[in-house]
C-alpha cells in the first residue's frame, strides 16, 4: 500500500506521462486576482492526480511566488528563501551560472519575475489533442484575468532522445517504498530509492525530518479545507513539490562540429571518434549504454541501464569524472568516502526531471539550420537550494569538482571557451581544449506545484494585505 497520499498529489510527481508524448507550458500573469481564482477553481477539478493514470490527456498547474501573491495569498510563512528570490534574481542568476547571454536581461521571457505567475501544464497522446486543449484553455484567458506571456510545446519523441541526439529521462531516482513510473526492469538499483520527502512536502526526507514546508494562519482557512499543522496554522506545502522551470537553448550544430574538428583525422571527419567523445562528455551513448558498463562501444541492449556506480572506475578510465551523468549525481564514487557513504550524500541532491525538447529536430547536426530548439528543462525537489541549485553549483558549474581544474561540465556548463576536460586514459590523459558554451538559458522560474486541497484552498482564498 502507498504511504503517499496520491489522491492529493499531482500527477506530475509521480508520473512522466511518458504515455502523453505532447505538451504544452503556457506561462501566464495573473491581472485580475478574483477572476484569476475562479479560473484556478474550475481548474483544480480538473488537475490530474497522482492516482490513476489518465490515457489521453493530463493537466497539472504550479505557482511562482509573485503569483501566490498576485493571487491573494498574503499571510503565508515559509516559504524558502530560493523560491519567495525567484531564479531571474541576481543572487539566483549567480550561483546559477546564468550569465552572458544567458543573464536573465538576455531571457526571452521571465527576466522582470512580476509578469510570470502560473504555470499550466498541458499533456495529450497526440498532437491535435494537445491543440485543442490549448485552444480550450486560450479562449478563456482573457475572461479569467490571466495574459498568456509564452508557450513553450515540447514533444519527447519515440526514440526517447533530446536534441544532442543522447537517450533521456532514464535515471531517475525512486520513491523508497513506492510503485512509481519508474519501469520495473530499471528498479534493481537499491542505491537509487530516494525518501518521499526529497521531492514531496509532508513526508520525511532522506536526513529523517519533514521538509519545510508553506503554512497559513489557521483564520484563513475556516473551512479547514488544507490540514492542521499545529500552532494554529494550516499546512500549505503538503502533498505539494517545488517546480524548475528552465528554457535551455542548445546549439547543437555548434556541439557536433566542436567534435567533429577535436576528433578529425587526416582522412577528415571521423564519425566514430566523434560520437565516442559526445558520449565521454555525456557519460552515456546515444543508446542511453551507460560507459561504466560498456567502456568500448554502444550497446543498445543497455540503453536502459541504471543499475551502475561509479566506485569502481575511479579514476574515470571508463567515464570520466566530469562527465555530465557523473556530476549530476556522483553515486557511490566520491573519492574521499566508502561508496556507501557516497551514495548516502550524492542521495541528499536528487531531481525527478521531468523535462522535454522544444523546437524541430536538426536535419544534419554538422550543419546550423538557424533554428530553436532545446530543453524544456524541469525538476520537481522539496528544496531547492539543497536540491536543483546545489546541482548546478556545486557539481555541475563546480570548477573542482572531484579534484578536477579549471572544468565545468562539457555538455551543459557555464563554459568560457577557455576550459578543458580531462579525459582519464592509460597511461597519458587527453586533454580537450576551448569548449564554447553550447546552451543557453532563455527564461524560466521556480514554481511551487500545490497538492490539490492546497489548490482548492487557493482558489478560495480571501484576499488578505500583503505582510
Ligand atoms: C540542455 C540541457 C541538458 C541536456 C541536453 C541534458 C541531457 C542529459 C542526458 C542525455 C542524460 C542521460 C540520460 C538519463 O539518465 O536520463 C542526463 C542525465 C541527467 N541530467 Fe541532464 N541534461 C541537461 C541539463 C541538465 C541540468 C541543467 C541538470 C541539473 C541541474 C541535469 C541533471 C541531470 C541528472 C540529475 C541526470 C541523471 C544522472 C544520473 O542519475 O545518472 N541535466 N542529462
């Protein structure tokens, strides 16, 4: 039996909606609150739970905290410092990485942090649906107070692969106890079972506490429709997650041609040696074969494999230490600790990523079509300080990490055009040299993604004056 309470849970926590390949992230301002929580109103009954699986459509809704506010939600205490900054604040920007051209001044959308309020989540099984449903939603926009500022309609493709050309959306962390939308064929990693409470407010996370969570002056809420939390307050958070939202551009000509000239011969290009350091970047093959278990060549019948650590290649002979998988989540190979304890503290920074590509796939990857197209990038955390920024910061971005100098992660790092990557050989390393910066922050927020009495609670709220 599940110890969460799915029925008030979101769908999105618990599911990909990998069934659901169409999607669409409308970004809206709230400009008339009371009509804006009417809309949220007749919205809520349809929000699709964390409880069964809807087979054509899915809805799901979160909230900036400049949106909690334009709505009307005044008195709520709690809410983390990251979340109430918002991501486009410079402090956020900063320890983001998020400069040059992708400063938030250079966003296309979601600089000034005022006009971003809501976040609807659109999903459909085919690709008129998801049209329908969106122009349903449009129509009654405007009567609603709300002004849609984006849309951002992503499709993950039956390959299952983002723009780079790299499988995606095969490790993700499991809830401890939980039938998730995790295959059964990927949960043979023990390691890989992460506390609820690391991405679901309300439950206890992976240091035994309850997270922290929003809560409101119990007068607020006279028909009790959220839970007691004690001290005469009303639980806002739980069954709730906080959202990451960003657009991230990819320039994916100027990936593969960086490639194509570190790895050419003198016959010219080298399509093998290209494709074999795209995956020492990534840390897997285009398959999705993780290098760690197949060192040599892809493997499709790995593809997808996340039963692996990294204890045993710790020099990075295999994968090397700054690969974009080995960052993002170290597992059991930090150097300086037994592979259990590196497990345990790489576990405290875990993401649900629930992202998708935007734009048109690239026809030939050596050559710039002058299109857009990227990641919609989103990761569902309890804290996100702890969680997504650390993540970024201090793995990703990390200058150090490992050991590792004057490096960021090649794929998706803050890159300068000056930094290296090392990549472990015996008995010389390579050194590759000059990586560009091959994606971009175009907009994006920190949401909060409320369980469903909190939504309903929302949309009935009294306005109350700002505190
Ligand atoms: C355009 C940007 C990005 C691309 C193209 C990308 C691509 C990928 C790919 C292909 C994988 C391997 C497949 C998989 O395990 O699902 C992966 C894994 C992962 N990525 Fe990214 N990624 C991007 C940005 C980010 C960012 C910004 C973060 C976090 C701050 C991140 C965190 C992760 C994590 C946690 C994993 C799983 C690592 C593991 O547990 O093995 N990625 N990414």
């Amino acid at each position: 039996m599940s110890a969460l309470e799915r029925n008030d849970m979101q769908g999105l926590l618990l599911s990909a909606y990998g069934h659901l390949p169409w999607s669409a992230n409308v970004v809206l301002r709230i400009d008339a609150a009371a009509r804006a929580r009417g809309w949220l109103g007749s919205l809520a009954g349809s929000v699709t739970s964390a409880l069964g699986k809807h087979r054509t459509r899915g809805t799901n809704v979160a909230l900036t905290y400049c949106g909690l506010r334009a709505l009307g939600l005044g008195g709520a205490a709690g809410f983390p410092l990251a979340f109430v900054d918002g991501m486009a604040s410079a402090r956020r920007a900063r320890l983001l990485g998020d400069c040059g051209a992708s400063a938030p001044g250079a966003w296309s959308w979601g600089s000034d942090p005022d006009s971003v309020h809501v976040l609807l989540m659109l999903f459909a099984d085919e690709e008129t649906g998801l049209a329908a449903a969106l122009a349903e939603h449009r129509a009654a926009f405007a009567a609603n107070g709300l002004h849609e500022i984006v849309t951002l309609a992503t499709r993950r493709h039956r390959d299952g692969k983002e723009h780079f050309g790299f499988s995606d959306g095969i490790a993700q962390p499991a809830i401890r106890g939980e039938r998730s939308s995790e295959p059964a064929r990927r949960r043979t990693n023990p390691d890989n079972d992460v506390a609820a409470g690391e991405f679901v407010l309300g439950y206890r996370n992976e240091y035994g506490r309850l997270p922290d969570t929003p809560a409101v002056d119990a007068a607020a809420d006279p028909g009790a429709v959220l839970a007691g939390a004690g001290g005469g307050t009303h639980d806002l958070g739980r069954n709730g997650s906080y959202l990451v939202f960003r657009q991230i551009e990819q320039d994916v000509a100027a990936f593969w041609r960086f490639l194509d000239d570190r790895t050419r011969g003198s016959e010219g290009s080298d399509s093998a040696a290209r494709e074999r350091l795209a995956a020492k970047f990534l840390g897997r093959w285009p398959s999705g074969a993780p290098l760690v278990q197949a060192p040599l060549a892809d493997d499709p019948q790995l593809a997808a494999a996340n039963d692996f650590g990294f204890a045993a290649d710790r020099r990075g002979l295999s994968c090397p230490v700054g690969a974009h998988i080995r960052r993002a989540n170290p597992r059991d190979g930090f150097a300086d600790e037994a592979p259990r304890q590196s497990v345990r503290r790489s576990n405290r920074h875990r993401l649900l990523r629930r992202g998708r590509p935007y734009g048109p796939r690239i026809a030939n990857v050596l050559e710039d079509d002058g299109a857009s197209r990227g990641l919609a990038f989103i990761c569902l955390n309890s804290d996100i300080e702890r969680q997504f920024e650390f993540v970024q910061q201090t793995w990703i971005n990390n200058v150090t990490f490992c050991g590792l100098a004057n490096e960021v992660d090649p794929l998706v790092g803050a890159q300068n055009g000056s930094g290296f990557y090392t990549i472990a050989d015996d008995p010389l390393r390579a050194r590759v040299k000059g990586i560009p910066r091959f994606v971009t922050t175009k907009g994006g927020a920190y949401f909060f993604l409320p369980g469903l009495r909190a939504l309903r609670f929302l949309a009935s709220l009294e306005p109350v004056a700002a505190g």
